[in-house]
C-alpha cells in the first residue's frame, strides 16, 4: 500500500534519514523503534510529504506521493502528532469533526456522516460524553485520546502515530495499541508507530523497524529484532529477554547495571 | 391588572413556560451536558441560527436608533424637508459607514486571530491600520485630486504591515503572543513615526481634520465611501467565511492543518489579503478604530464558542453593531461637539485587552 525507496531527508547539510527504505502493507502494524534524535519523527512527517526528499521516493498505491494534493494525501494518511495546544476554546466534538475537513459536506458543514464517524471514534478512545468538554480543560493524557480519536474519525487507511502512548496510563497504553491492531485487522488499515515501550511493540506490532542515526539497523518481526544485540546497538542498554508468560510474546527488561 | 383567573393572563403563562423551556434547552448550561446524539447537535444548530437571527435584530434596532439620536432628534415617521435632509445627506451615509467600518474591522480581526493562533491579533494592534493609514496618507498628500488612489493605497499599506509583522513574528521556533504583539508594536510605532513626519506637509486646517480622522472619524462619511466600504465588507466577509473551516484547523497548529489537507499557504494568503482589503477600505473611509476587531471576536466567542464558520458572519454582524452604537455616544455625549468614534471605542477596548493579556 505505502512503498517507501531509498528516502533521504536532509536538515540543511545533515543527513536525518539516508536511504530508508519500508513496504507498508494493507492490514499490518509497523512499530518504530530508536533511540532519541534517531529520525523517527522526522520518518513519519516525511511519509504525508510534510518534509521534502533529499532523495528516493514515496508510492501510495503506486501513485507518487508528491503528485497528489493535500487533500488526497489527508483522505488516506492520518497523522497522530505530538500534542498541540490552541488558546481558543475548542470542544472535542468540534476539535475531532475538524479531522474530517477533506470530506466537508455542503457549504463547509459536517453531515450526519461526519457526525458519526466522530461519534464512533470518539467511543473507541473511551471518551463517550466529552464532547462538550473544552480540550483546554482536559488532562495531557486525556488530550492525546482526543487527537488519536480525530485521527480515527478521518477513517483514512494508513494511521501515522508518533508517540501516541506518551501520557497515557496503563489502561489507555493497551487501549490504544488494541485500538489501531483491530482496525486495522478488521478495515484492512495500517499503521505505522513510534514508541519507546519495548513491550508494547512486542504485543502488537506485526513488524520492528529500529532506527540508528537516520539509517535502519533492523527490520523483521518482534521475535527478530529484538535481541540482546540490538537493542543495545540502538540504546547502548544491556538488557534481558524472556517471554511474557501470559501472551509468550518477547519481553524486554532493562538490567539497569552500574547504579 | 390582576391577570390571575383571567383567560389572557393564562396564555400568557403558558407562553411564558414554553418561552422558558425553549431558553433552556438552548441556553449554554444545557448544551454542556450531553451532545451525543444527532438532534441535540442539531439544536446547537438552531441555537446558532437563533443567536445570528438575534444579532441582525438588534443591528436593525441600533440602527433605527442611531438614526434617530443626534445634535437634532429626527422622528422615526414623518420627517419634514429639513430633517429628511438630515437624515439622508449626513445621518445616514454616516451611520452606515459605521457598521461597515465595524463589521470591517470585527471580522478580519476573527480571520487574523484565529490564522495566527492568537486571541489578541488585531488589525489595530498589529500595525494593520497604521499601514493603512500611511498609504491613505501618501495618497492624501500626493494624489489629492484622485480620490481612487486612497483606498487603493490604504488597502497596499494594510498588506504589506500585515506581511512585515508576520515575517518578524514567525521565528523557527514558531509564533508566540509576545513576539506578535511586540512586532505589532514595532510595526505601529514605526508607521505613527512615518505619519506624524508626513503631517507636517499639512497646513493647519487640513491638520485638525486629519488628526480627528487618524483617531477614527466617521464624520467625514459621504455616499461614495460607503459603497466602497460595503462591496469591500461583503466580498471579505465571503472569502474569511468560505475559509472558516480551514480556520477551525489552523486555529489548532499550522502543522495539524497541513495533516489533515488544509493547502496552508492559500489559507494564509486569502486570509491575509481579505483581511487587508477590508482594513484598507475602513481605514481609508475612517481612519483607525481601534479594539473592535479584539472586543467583538472575543464577545462572539463567549457567545457561540470558537468554531469559526459562525464566529466569523457573526464578528461582522456584532462589530457593526459594536461601531454604530460607540459613534451614536461619541455624537451625543458631549453635543453638539463630537468625539472620534476611535477614542470611544479604545476607551471600552483598552481595559478588556489588558484583561484578555492577563487571563492568558
């Protein structure tokens, strides 16, 4: 669905990513792994076309992603980003009807369509009877709910979600992760996540791809990719594995030497 | 009269109950409990269409009114010669120019807000008005027998203030209120500078006129002023209203629009430019108010909350409201001698955007 070739992203003369390549298929979770300043970020905001190529190309379903417009590109990628904050007093309701901006019904207004959408992602993120609440009023965590629920609301196949556990409590960690894994099982949608939880990667992600200075270190499933090699290659951390005995999924666990 | 028993006093309780039920169930307490289902989001609908339909009453209201209060009282029927040619020759061209003006002013300050993600962006406070003001100057003291160039100049001056303070404001790191309103400040100062250089090519009669005008005038309204001043309001009204969507986005981070689809530059740009051209024909017409376009968002926000595809016709319907009403007391508070509608409305809006800087 998403074919991601050889891309370079340059800030000035350095080199942020440099010849990543991904295939991103329909159905399937890819979390990203790296260690702070490793591009990750830099990798999600260059696959809406938010940044421009040094190099390599971007293909959604064949077509090259610098030839579509804004429009067209936000009806199928949905980005999660980091939080934002507005001065104004902006309700959930209308922050999560704004996701649907590419499908505006007459004359600028949302229709019964839209309505739903909302309604719907807003009950998947447990956030049934926020919506007049003022996102200005809400807790970090409860916020970010609210940004990956208007991201659900847009119903675009392919989810962009950077650190979209940050705040949350360990509830709403699984929540989320379940949330995009069902989706995408059931919708055919993928989904692409950064996230510092090892674990979680583990549990839900299809594939790992661990990030090194702008380049790919390693590609594969959990089982794979997370060796005592790796991960201290990419964190520079000695850690022990073992499996989760409740899923027999791997686990992860820092050794926390030299204290 | 004791309407207790009595078949009209009866009626008029039950209209009295329904008239309390209808308040209810649109007043804001209600609507903040719960909007899941359908019909109650189409009630804040209709709750929406009720304040609008409220606001253009009350227009109508002030401007009767307005029409009617002066240095001479004029009838609302049946007006001799005389005060029909007061009415026609200098009331209403004056009054009408005011909610132009108004309604000018209010809705580029809801567009500017809203695109730079900052409650106190005003065309005033900006330097916006001041650019608008050095061009309708030069063209004053320059082009004097073209009366066209005036607008046309004013409208280039608001432009390009516009322009500078944004691209002294927007850092890397992005925009802040302190940057903004400082590079607002900056721009202000630095045009008045310019201007009050300019002011000593006049001679001194024109000087007096001209200093009332820079304070904001609406005494000057002749007919011509207010056609412009109305197709400049109409068409900038339509533009910033059929962008009000993406605003609702841009509102929220530039970045966040550009994800979901909003083509970020061309919002800029309409925004920008509408805004300018309604700045540019109030200011050439009467000279800087200040506040309107900082009090009058804000109140409408209050209102109907901050989605802009209502706060944006609503600004321009509640800041030629605002306008009218602040020149009827600068025309009847010390009569026959006038105010500048300017100080009214800058005596009301000074303490409120102290107020606004601190709730922030």
């Amino acid at each position: 669905m998403l074919e991601i070739r050889d891309i370079t992203v340059k800030y000035g003369e350095y080199e942020v990513l440099l010849d990543v390549s991904l295939r991103l298929s329909g159905g399937e979770v890819i979390a990203l792994l790296g260690a702070n300043g490793a591009g990750k970020t830099t990798l999600i905001r260059s696959l809406n076309g938010t940044l421009p190529l040094a190099g390599g190309g971007i293909e959604l379903d064949g077509r090259g992603l610098d030839s579509m417009s804004r429009g067209e590109i936000a009806a199928n990628i949905a980005v999660v980003a980091q939080e934002n904050e507005t001065r104004f007093p902006v309700s959930v309701l209308q922050f999560v009807l704004s996701g649907r901006f590419v499908h505006g019904g007459a004359c600028g207004w949302e229709s019964r369509d839209d309505l739903q959408f909302a309604e719907k992602a807003l009950a998947e993120c447990d956030l049934a009877g926020y919506e007049t609440r003022l996102m200005n009023h809400l807790s970090g965590g409860e916020r970010q709910r609210v940004v990956l629920a208007r991201a659900i609301a847009t119903n675009a196949r392919i989810l962009l979600l950077d650190e979209p556990t940050a705040n949350l409590d360990l509830a709403h960690q699984a929540m989320m992760f379940k949330l995009v894994r069902k989706r995408c099982l059931e919708s055919a949608a993928s989904a692409i996540v950064i996230t510092h939880d090892l674990n979680l990667a583990a549990e839900f992600a299809d594939e790992i791809v661990m990030l090194k200075n702008g380049r790919i270190v390693a590609k594969g499933t959990p089982a794979e990719v997370l060796t005592t090699e790796n991960v201290e290659k990419v964190f520079g951390v000695r850690v022990l594995l073992d499996r989760n005995p409740a899923s027999g999924n791997v686990r992860v666990t820092n050794v926390f030497e030299e204290f | 009269m004791d309407t207790r028993g009595n078949g009209l006093g009866f009626s008029r309780k039950i209209c009295w109950a329904k008239a309390r039920r209808i308040f209810e169930t649109y007043s804001l307490a209600k609507a903040s409990g719960n909007l899941l289902k359908t019909e109650k989001f189409q009630n804040s609908r209709n709750r929406a269409l009720l304040i609008g339909g409220g606001l253009i009453a009350l227009l109508l209201i002030v401007l009767a009114g307005a029409a009617m209060l002066g240095a001479e009282r004029l009838p609302l029927f049946d007006l001799n010669e005389q005060q029909r040619s007061i009415l026609y020759d200098i009331r209403l061209p004056r009054i009408l120019l005011g909610a132009c003006v108004g309604a000018s002013l209010a809705v580029a300050g809801a567009g500017l807000q809203s695109l730079l993600r900052n409650p106190l962006a005003e065309p005033y406070l900006l330097g916006v008005s001041n650019g608008a003001a050095l061009g309708t100057m030069l063209a004053f003291v320059f082009f004097q027998s073209l009366e066209v160039t005036r607008p046309l100049l004013a409208f280039a001056g608001a432009g390009l203030a516009t322009v500078a303070v944004y691209r002294m404001a927007k850092s890397r790191a992005g925009m802040n209120v302190e940057r903004l309103v400082l590079s607002g400040v900056i721009v202000t100062t630095f045009l008045s500078s310019v201007i009050v250089m300019l002011t000593t090519l006049l001679d001194a009669a024109k000087l007096r006129s001209f200093t009332f005008w820079l304070l904001g005038d609406l005494s000057q309204a002749t007919r011509n002023g207010v056609y412009l001043s109305l197709g400049a309001v109409i068409v900038g009204t339509v533009v910033l209203t059929s962008q009000a969507r993406a605003l609702n986005l841009m509102m929220v981070g530039e970045r966040d629009a550009f994800d979901f689809g909003v083509e970020v530059g061309r919002v800029r740009m309409l925004v920008f430019g509408a805004s300018s051209l309604v700045v540019g024909a109030a200011v050439a017409a009467s000279g800087s108010v200040g506040y309107v376009g900082l009090i009058v968002p804000h109140l409408v926000r209050l209102t109907v909350g901050s989605d802009n595809r209502l706060v944006v016709p609503f600004s321009a319907v509640a800041g030629a409201i605002f306008v009218v009403f602040a020149d009827t007391i600068a025309r009847t508070a010390i009569a026959p001698r006038e105010l500048p509608v300017g100080a009214v409305t800058a005596l009301i809006g000074a303490p409120m955007f102290i107020y606004l800087l601190r709730r922030n």
